[in-house]
C-alpha cells in the first residue's frame, strides 16, 4: 500500500489544489442531490492570497506524487479559521481528512490562536456528520445577504472614509487600539495588509477627527472563474455595539462604492437577529447560509461590539 505524507502547500500546487478542489466539492455536491453540483474553477489569484495568507498553515496531503487532499488555514492573530479543506473522492474515509484538519488546526494554534473555527454548508449532512465526529462545537448559522448599490452612491464629505490603498498610516497607528476596544480577537491589520498587497480587495475606516468608528475590509476579486466581478464582499466590519442597520449599510456601500462595485455581500450571524431583520426591510437578499463550527474556544454573543465577519 502507498503510503501518503502530509507537507506544506506550495505556490506551484495551486493549480493541482485547483483541481482537487472543484472535483472533491463537486462530487460530493451531486452525491448529496444538490440542484447544481458541479462548481466552476477558482480563479488562481484568490487560490495565491488564501495560500500567502498564513503559508505554515496550508498543508496538502500526497501519495506517489499525487495531491490526495488539501486544507488552507488561516491565522489572523488570536482567532484562525480554516477553509477550504477537502479530499479527493477516491481517497476519503481513511483518515485524510482528519489529519489535515488536525495539523492545520495544532499550526494555527502554534501561531497563538485561541479560537479556530471553520464554516460550511449546513445542507451537506456529510460534512455535519464529520465535523460533529470529530468534535466541533457548533456555533451560529450564518447568512449572506446581498444588495445592490444605486449608481452614484458616494458619500463625498461626511463621514470621512479612508483607504489602506491610500493611507495605510491609521491603519498601523489606531486599528488594534480599535480592534481591541470592541474585543475582537482578529488581527484585521494583517488582513489589511494582505488585501493591498494582493491587490484583492480594499480596507475602509471611518474616522471622526483622529477616532476611528467603523472599519470593514472588502474583497473585490471574484473567487470563481464564473462569478461576475462588481460584486465586494465585507470579509469584517467592526464597530461598537448598537451600530444601527442604516449606519451599516451607509458605511458599506459607500466602501464598495468607492471602490467600484455595483453590488455588496455581507455575512451576518443570526444569533444578530435585529441587523438581520432590519437589513431585510431595508431589501437586502439572503442568498447563502453557512453553518460556524469551532474546534478550539468560540465567540460570546453579544460581546458589546458590533463584528461582522466573512471566514470561508
Ligand atoms: C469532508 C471531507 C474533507 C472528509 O474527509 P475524509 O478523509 O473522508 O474524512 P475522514 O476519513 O478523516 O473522517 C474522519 C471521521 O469522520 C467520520 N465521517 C466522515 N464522514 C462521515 C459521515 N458522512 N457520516 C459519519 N461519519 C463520517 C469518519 O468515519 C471518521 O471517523 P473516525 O475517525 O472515528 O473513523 C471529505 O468528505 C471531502 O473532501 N468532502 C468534499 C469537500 C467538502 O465538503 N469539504 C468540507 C468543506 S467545509
């Protein structure tokens, strides 16, 4: 029998990882009866940031120089998510799955993250099946909303909105002090970074005088090969708590706004029963839900601030 060895993913993977990617999901997709299984091709710019973002953290798994199964992890300072993860079909039920997920989850750790949490589709009764056997706790469910921005929508003078693009300064000066204020674990500087020097996407912070009041990164490449480009995708926005569904969305569509989008997805908790209602009245369409689950600590609801966040 060949024996497989788990090793770091690198960069000349990514087209195999491509590959095992769609073929893993899209099989699975079709033997749960999903309505559209087959999944088009991530585009090889949003495999690259995934795979620069936290690098130790990217295994594959390979047996007689074949990839069998790969996993992305991500470590954003004390909170890490992980995602993809999959196994190619001929190879599951033997423990790959497992393994990977397990040295993804001791480097996230090893990096000093407290909480590692991963999401995935509630719909897969497989993946519920895995998850919960191998111990996760299962945390909100989580929706994707998506509504369009009016043509002309910038708010030109007030508040004043700043870009890491253009002014990466109070990002590295006032966004921990923020962060940690509203007591949220992630490293969002680091995500900032990463977007600019990727060119994925773009971080937004909402300044009154020197006082930061909202920030939220937006990722702008699309992850598919099919998936239209205009739409941004809030991958975090943090404010303080009470933040209100109009300033939300006032805030968000001017970000996406200004950086060229027709349309905006942000990924909301349902355990924030009132944004959620108040972003629906206000015509914004669920179009996804994803289930949390945590391997190592997890969130409290209702932590004072408001955080939003997109991890998969
Ligand atoms: C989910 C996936 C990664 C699991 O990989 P795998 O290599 O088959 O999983 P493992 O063999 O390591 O299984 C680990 C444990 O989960 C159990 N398990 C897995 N699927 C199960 C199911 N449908 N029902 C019951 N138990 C299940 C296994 O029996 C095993 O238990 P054990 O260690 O006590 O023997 C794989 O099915 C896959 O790639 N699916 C498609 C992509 C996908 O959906 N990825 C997850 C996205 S969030």
């Amino acid at each position: 029998m060949t024996a497989t060895i788990l090793r770091l993913m690198r960069v000349e993977d990514l087209p195999g990882v491509n590959a095992l990617l769609i073929r893993a999901f899209s099989t699975a997709r079709r033997d749960e009866g999903f309505s559209c299984p087959a999944l088009a091709l991530c585009r090889m710019e949003f495999l690259r940031f995934y795979q620069q973002d936290t690098p130790g953290s990217c295994w594959v798994a390979e047996a007689e120089g074949r990839l069998c199964g790969v996993v992305f992890g991500h470590g954003w300072g004390r909170a890490g998510w992980i995602g993809p993860l999959a196994v190619s079909p001929e190879c599951q039920k033997r423990g790959l799955g497992r393994a990977l997920l397990e040295r993804c989850t001791d480097e996230l750790r090893g990096l000093g993250c407290r909480l590692v949490g991963l999401e995935t589709d509630p719909a897969s009764l497989n993946n519920l099946a895995f998850y919960s056997v191998l111990g996760c706790t299962p945390g909100p469910l989580l929706v994707d909303l998506v509504h369009e921005i009016e043509p002309g929508w910038v708010v030109e003078t007030e508040p004043l909105l700043i870009s890491y693009g253009q002014e990466p300064a109070p990002f590295e000066s006032h966004l921990p002090a923020f962060l940690e204020a509203n007591g949220v674990e992630a490293d969002y500087l680091h995500l900032a970074r990463l977007l600019q020097q990727h060119r994925f996407g773009e971080s937004w912070l909402e300044m009154e005088g020197d006082q930061v009041r909202l920030f939220a990164a937006l990722q702008i490449i699309p992850v598919s090969v099919q998936e239209r480009a205009g739409v941004g995708r809030i991958m975090a926005v943090v404010g303080p708590g009470g933040t209100g569904a109009d300033r939300l969305e006032a805030f968000i569509h001017s970000a996406a706004a200004r950086s060229g989008c027709s349309h905006v997805v942000v990924r909301l908790s349902t355990w924030q029963m009132g944004l959620l209602a108040a972003l629906l009245r206000r015509g914004w369409r669920l179009i996804n839900s994803h289930l949390r689950f945590y391997i190592t600590g997890g969130e409290k609801r209702g932590n004072g601030g408001m955080h939003l966040n997109k991890w998969d």
